[in-house]
C-alpha cells in the first residue's frame, strides 16, 4: 500500500508539472508573437483552467491571429449561464467591431443594456465597460437607464463621463446635484470645472456656470457649499465685488474672523482691484478691536484707497487731501503705535509729496522711529521713506546717511538692496557716475526683480551716455535735471534738459530727454505733450534703448486717460511686433488681449 501510495503522488506531481510546462510555453510562445504555436497549448489549457489570464491570453492569441469563429466561440463559452452579466454583451460587442461588424456589435450592445439590473454596483460597471471603449453615448444611455429604473448615487459618474462627453450643461447639473447631497466633493468639483470648462478662457461656458451656481443658491438658500463654489467662481473671473458679496456672507453665517476676507483682499490687490480690497478690509475692521486682523485691515484698508491715487496721472491732489484727513483721524483714534507705524508712514509720504507738507511729514516718521519696540523691518522702511523725503527736500547726504544705515543693518536683504539702490542713484544725482555704476553692478543680480531692473535701465543709462563719451557735462546736467524732476521742481528742471539739447544738439541723451519731458508733462496733467514728446521718440529714436517704453507709455495714455482703446490696441501690438523681448511685453499682451476681448492666462 505503501509504495502504490509513493507511485500516485508521483504520477500527480508529474501531471502538475506538465501543466505547468504547457503554461510557460504558451507564455513564451504568446511574448515571442509566435501565435499559432501558442494557440496549439491554450486550446487545452482553456479546457481545464478557465481563468481570467488564460481567457485574456488565448482571446488575445485568436484576435492576433484573425480567427474570428474561434474568438467569437470563446467569448461565448463565458455566456451559456442564464445569469450571464451584461457586461459578457459588451466584450461581445468590442469582439464584432474588431472584425468590422457592426450590426452584430449594435445588437450586443443593445442585449448589454436590456439585461441591465437596477443595482449601483452594476450598473457603474456597465457604464465604465462601454467607457473603456470610448462608447461614451452608450455609458450616457446606461446611466439614463439606471435612473428610470430608480438607481440613485450616480452623480460623480454622471458628471466624470458628461465632461468627458463635452455635455458641459449635463456636466454642471450633475456636479451640482454632487455637491449639494455630497459637500465632501467639494473639491472634486472644483477641479472638474477647473479642468473641464476653463471659464477665463470661455466666456460662454463661465456664463452657463455662473446662471446655474446662482440658480443652484436661490433653490438651496441653506448651502453653504454653493456659496463657497460662487466664491470661488468670482475669483476665477476676477468679478472679486461678486466674490465679496458671497465671502461676506459666507463669514457671517459660519461666525467666522474674516480669513477668507483677508484672502480675497490680497487677491484683488494683486489685481489692481483697490476698490474691492478696501471693502474686505472695511468688513474686517468692522468686527472690532479684539479681532487679530483688526489693525492690518484698519491699515490695508487706507492703503487700497491710496494705491490708486498714487496711480494716478496726473496726481487727483483733492482725493489724496481727503485721504490723509482719514489717514490722520485714524491715527487719532488708534494712537501712534509700533503697531500703527505703517499707516503713519503712508500719510508722510503723501503730506511730503502731494501736500506740500515736507515738514510735517519728517516728523511724523521721526516720531515713529521714536517709538520702543519698533519691529526692524518696519524701522528700517520708515528710514527708506525719510531719506526719500529728504531727497525731495535737497538734503541729499542725510538721506545716504539713512540709506546707508539701512544697508548695513540688512546687508543680503532686499530692504538692503533697495537702500544699496538709492544710495546709487545719489551718486549718480551728484555726478559720481563711476561709483554708481559699481553700487549698480552689485544690485543687477538682485532677487528683487523691481530693483534688479531699476537697477540695470539706471547702468544702461550712465553706461550708453557717460562711459563711452568723453564729455561729461551733458550727462551731469541730465543727472541734476532727473535730481530736480524727482523733487517736483518741474520748471528747473526743463531748463537743464533745453540747455543739453540747445548746447549739444543730437546727442545720444536726446531720447532719455524726451522721456523725461514727457514723464514731466504727464506729472503736471499736460497729456497732450506728452503724446507728442512720446510719438516723437517712437519716430525718431525707434533704434534707442527707449523706444518700447515710450510705445507703452503711450499705450496706456490712450488707454486709461482717455479711453481711446482702438489706438492703444495698435500701440501695444506694435510693442509687441517691434520689440518682443520688451519687459513690458507681458503686460502689453494682456491689455492687448483684454481690449480685443479674448483675454487668456499667460
């Protein structure tokens, strides 16, 4: 008994092996795309192991080889069960349209969605099986079905495969209907329309998107998630007064402390919406002293109401009047703190440089700089401000002496480099060019892009008019001329600028003249020369460093001051022809387009 035990574990063993072999060889045969031999090995392995891998294997094998009757055969062998699932009708359907027969594909696509069983599970799988062969009407007639039958829960696959269908409407309708029963989805949600629909790059899918969110609100007044979704819509259109509507009611009924606000607020400001930030502010500031954002937004809020007014050209001096009366009656209120030290700042500038209040506005940020437990940063902005007030005073070597300081104090800091810049330019102001242009080899590398820009137009300048010529006094008058304009002593410094031309007529400063009349007449509201001395340097100068600053200049005279947009259209696409590696060639771009009305992302 023993050995014919020993005898039948080895005869099965044996067995095993073979079938394991026959296995191997198929595979082998299968990868080298020797089919036909591996046919010879899956037509009895099929018989006895009926798994999904030999199935998908020799169906492979029979479609490789073109045998459609073997190929049909083998899918239906899986079919015989009353129970068959109709997902079988769908392979079925994918094996007809491989042999071009449509007819039969139609009908087995047909018999898959008649023996659909109202179960989710199921119904999801049918519907993903067509979606895999891109039969994406087919999955639409699935899920349609399902519904009619009483399915429920289908929405995040309704709105995944009507995206997918580019059925925008039925896309938004689903979402929606996902959103409201399902809040978690939120940001499913979000990113489906993000990537679906590209509202700032379709105006009439933003439209449809924004009727039915409002529509959607109105219905589900209590949903607090269609707001969130609306907030979110109006930042992506850059509609923020639409978008501080919802963010404000949205904190309201939460009981929030005004963080989405402060968002928005920055948002908007990044956006030269100065109007929308100062009421995200004012709503903040609303809510109280106790609030942590109370002093930022009491602060931000002047500022955004400043922004604009600083902006503006030529300078609106009744507006910045009443805003530093508001700037000195919250001062009043709040005290001069450490904490209040930005917004004594601001009314110094505008006292020094629109009000005529130089005095006044020195001792103010003396007073700031006075103060114990002034945070450093802002100690050393508050000293930047003073020596600029000082500059327009022509007490020039206090304020390197403040520049200097501040320098020092933030030597690899961008508060440094801006300081390290101005002592630069007062070099340059009092004739030391070679000395500037060494400050302003350092700063080109600058991490601030403003600085390292500013830096780089100030070398050009000295270096195209100064370095390679050997007279110097044309470039010294300049200096003094740009010294007495950035002190607003406009008619002195015309005088300096006619004798150059007057003295040394054509000379390589004749376009940075120009520019300067021009920056002048802009300052003192005289638009008119303006176009003129700009359209000039365009015509005459269109080979000089400047020529894309003055078509830019230009475009936006035409553009924001009166509102010629045909012309300033033609301004900025002629930027954009003549001088692509302009840096204001983005910002042409997007006015460009913005006029045109196709504004896009860049």
């Amino acid at each position: 008994m023993k050995k014919l035990w020993i005898l039948a574990a080895l005869l099965s063993a044996a067995t095993l092996s073979s079938g394991q072999s026959d296995l191997e060889l198929a595979e082998f045969y299968y990868n080298e795309g020797s089919y036909a031999q591996a046919k010879l090995y899956l037509d009895q392995i099929w018989k006895k192991t009926k798994t999904k891998a030999v199935f998908d294997m020799y169906y492979a094998t029979l479609l490789a080889m073109d045998d459609f009757e073997a190929a049909e055969k083998l899918v239906k062998s899986r079919m015989r069960n009353r129970d068959t699932r109709a997902t079988a009708y769908v392979e079925l359907g994918q094996l007809y349209v491989h042999f071009d027969k449509e007819e039969l594909a139609r009908e087995a696509y047909d018999e898959a969605l008649n023996r659909l069983e109202p179960q989710r599970n199921k119904v999801i799988a049918l519907a993903n099986a067509f979606i895999n062969l891109n039969e994406l009407d087919r999955a639409s007639e699935v899920y349609s079905k399902a519904q009619n039958l009483g399915v429920q829960d289908l929405d995040y696959q309704l709105a995944d495969l009507e995206g997918r269908r580019g059925n925008y409407d039925g896309m938004i309708d689903a979402s929606l209907r996902l959103l409201i029963s399902k809040p978690q989805y939120f940001n499913n949600v979000q990113n489906s329309f993000n990537r679906n629909l590209r509202i700032q790059d379709n105006p009439e899918l933003a439209e449809m998107l924004r009727v039915k969110l409002l529509r959607a609100a109105r219905e589900n007044p209590a949903d607090l998630s269609l707001s969130e979704m609306l907030v979110w819509f109006f930042n992506q259109s850059e509609d923020f007064a639409n978008a501080f509507v919802h963010a404000k009611s949205l904190d309201l009924r939460r009981k929030e402390s005004g963080e989405r606000l402060l968002e928005l607020a920055q948002t908007a400001a990044r956006n030269d919406d100065f109007a929308t930030a100062s009421a995200c502010y004012d709503y903040i500031a609303s809510k109280g002293r106790n609030n942590p954002y109370f002093m930022t937004a009491r602060t931000q809020a002047l500022k955004m109401r400043l922004q604009p007014l600083m902006d503006a050209k030529p300078a609106d001096y009744d507006a910045l009047s009443k805003l530093a009366t508001e700037y000195q009656q919250s001062l009043n209120d709040l005290g001069l703190t450490p904490e209040t030290a930005v917004m004594a700042q601001d009314l110094a500038h505008i006292r020094a440089f629109f009000l005529e209040q130089s005095d006044d506005a020195i001792a103010l940020l003396e007073s700031v700089l006075a103060l114990s437990g002034l945070n450093q940063r802002i100690e050393a902005s508050c000293k930047l401000a003073l020596g600029d007030i000082l500059i327009f005073q022509d007490e020039i070597w206090d304020a390197s002496l403040l520049f200097s300081q501040v320098e020092l104090d933030f030597k690899d800091d961008m508060l440094g480099h801006e300081a390290k810049f101005r002592n630069a330019r007062i070099s340059y102001y009092t004739g030391d060019f070679d000395w500037a242009q060494t400050q302003l080899d350092a700063l080109k590398a600058s991490t601030s892009k403003l600085i390292s820009n500013d830096a780089i137009d100030l070398s050009l300048l000295i270096t195209d008019n100064y370095a390679l010529d050997t007279i110097v006094e044309p470039m010294w008058l300049y200096s003094q001329a740009d010294l007495l304009a950035t002190q607003h002593r406009y008619d002195e410094a015309e005088k300096k600028l006619d004798s150059i031309i007057t003295i040394w007529p054509g000379h390589a400063l004749t376009d940075e003249i120009l520019m300067k009349q021009a920056e002048m007449a802009i300052e003192r509201g005289n638009l008119d020369t303006a176009k003129v001395l700009l359209q000039e340097i365009i015509d005459l100068h269109f080979d000089d460093i400047l020529a894309d600053d003055a078509l830019f200049k230009l475009g936006i005279l035409f553009e924001d001051a009166e509102g010629n947009l045909e012309e300033a259209a033609r301004l900025y696409q002629q930027l954009l022809f003549d001088y692509p590696g302009s840096l204001h060639a983005v910002e042409a771009r997007r006015r460009f387009r913005a006029i045109r009305g196709d504004e896009t992302t860049d």
